[in-house]
DNA sequence: ATTGCGGTTTTTGCCC
DNA sequence: GGGCAAAAACCGCAAT
C-alpha cells in the first residue's frame, strides 16, 4: 500500500483544521461572555453550569437508551 | 513553609499506591472473567456494555440533580 | 443589591449557552473529520497534531512577543 | 447452536459487574486519597506518579523478560 | 496566591 | 491494526 504525501496537501490539511480549532475557540469565547452577562445580571454561574451539566446528562442518556434500542434490534436481525 | 521530606516516607507512599492500583486491576480483571462468562452463555458483551453504561448515566443523572437542589437550598440560604 | 431574578430570563441564558455549545461541538466533530479524511490519505494524525501544537506554541510566543513591544511603546508615550 | 437466554441471568450478571465497577471505583478514590495525602506531607503528585510509572515500566520489562526466558526454556525442552 | 474543581485533550486498553 | 470507550494527565477558571 502506498500513499502520494505531499506537504501542499499536508498544508492545506494544516489550515483547515487551524481553522477550524479558531472558530471553535471564538465560539468558546462567546459561552462564556454569555456567563459573564447572566452573573450581571444576578444569576450564579455555578448554578448555570450546573444545570446545563444535568440537561445534557440527561439528553445523553435518552440518546444511549435509542443507541441501545437500535442495538437489540440489530441483535435480533429486524 | 517547610517540609520533612525523606526517602522512606515516600517509599511508603508509592507503595501504598502501588497496593491500591494492583487491587485495582485485579477487579479489572474480574470484570473482564464475568464478561466472559456471559458471552459464553450467549450474552453478547456490546449489549451488556451498554446497558451498563446507560443505567451509569442514569444514576450520574440522579446524583446531579440532588446535588443541584442542594446548590439552589445554599444559595437560598437553608 | 437586588435583581429581578426570572425563570423566563434563566432559561434564555441557558438556551443560549446550549445552543453555542451545540455549535462548539460540531465543530470538533469536523475538526475530527478532517483528521479522519487526512488519515486516509496516509497523513499520521499523531504527526499532524503535533505540528498544529508547535505552530500554536509558536503563534503564541510571537503574540506574546508583540504585546511586549506594545506595552513597552506605551510606557515610552509613543 | 441455541442459548437459554433469561432476563434474570442478565440482570444477574449486570449487578455482578456494578458490582465489581463500584469496588474499582473506591480503589480508585483512596488512590487519590493517598495522594493527597502526600501532598499534604509536600510530595508533589507529579512527580510521585511519575515514580510509580517508571517502576511499572520496570516490573513490565523484567515480567516480559522473565516471560521470554520461560518460552526458551519450553522450546529447549527444560 | 493557592487549591479545588470542571472541562478538555491525550493516552491507554479492548474488542473486533 | 483501527475504531471506540475508559482512564489519566493537563489546563484554566473560579472561589476562597
């Protein structure tokens, strides 16, 4: 097996994902501009955090639960 | 701020944990017999994986949300 | 000090902030693609990460570099 | 080929795992327990882990030699 | 300033 | 050996 590497491709491999990494920190950025305003206005972000941390536990065990549907089915070939 | 720091302290320390990290893989181990096991009697190891994860992020869930009535009571103040 | 704390205004935060999060991991989950796409074309994605991290070590240290310059200047009054 | 398979056994052997992951779990909690011991005493937990991991590279390599002894000795009939 | 705590990333191990 | 889940290491914020 062999590949054609090249370090153009490997560049643009590179910038893609360096940009993508900078979006991603922007994005960052604004989450927490978000806790900063919701603190003044009164409300914890102890708190804050600490609710969307169970919102999203829950979701996730509500999507495991139809990955586990999903895999007794295939188990049983439907 | 000072310490006493000596060979032998240290030396009872790193073994201690040693102990502790060699029992831990002996329940590893264990666990890994008891799939076994089930497989052998025909229970298919992705299936219980998954029901154990999922009945995890329930329970992580559970505890979650106690432990977020119990940050609203303190910033409440009761 | 007093607010005018609203279960309406909490959940607009929280939304928000959810929503972002959404958008953050989708972008880690292209970010992932690119690193899946780049692997079969034969790049290491151990390698790539790698020169990702120096090149960000070394952006930050021009950063850093720069911002000295910049505080240097203002203390000349130029 | 057939399997009696029981929604009893299951459960049987999913308690039997949360068993065994419950008591993984309080190892891995005195671990850290210990830990935070020494540090308390002013041994970085650094550097202790770094102890620890040198040491099972160690034991690895001579249970890996001692493991490739026992295969000449087998070969030559010993 | 220091330390705990969450989140993220990296490494490890497992199963296929 | 390649993908996936668990564990460990690392980092950064926040609270004290």
């Amino acid at each position: 097996m062999s590949y054609e590497i090249t370090a153009a491709e490997l560049r643009q491999y590179i910038e893609r994902i360096e940009r993508l990494e900078e979006e991603k920190k922007e994005t960052s950025d604004l989450i927490k501009d978000v806790y900063k305003e919701a603190k003044g206005q009164g409300y914890e972000t102890k708190i804050v955090k600490q609710i969307i941390r169970l919102r999203r536990m829950e979701k996730d065990a509500r999507d495991e639960e139809e990955a586990l549907l999903d895999t007794y089915k295939e188990a049983l070939g439907l």
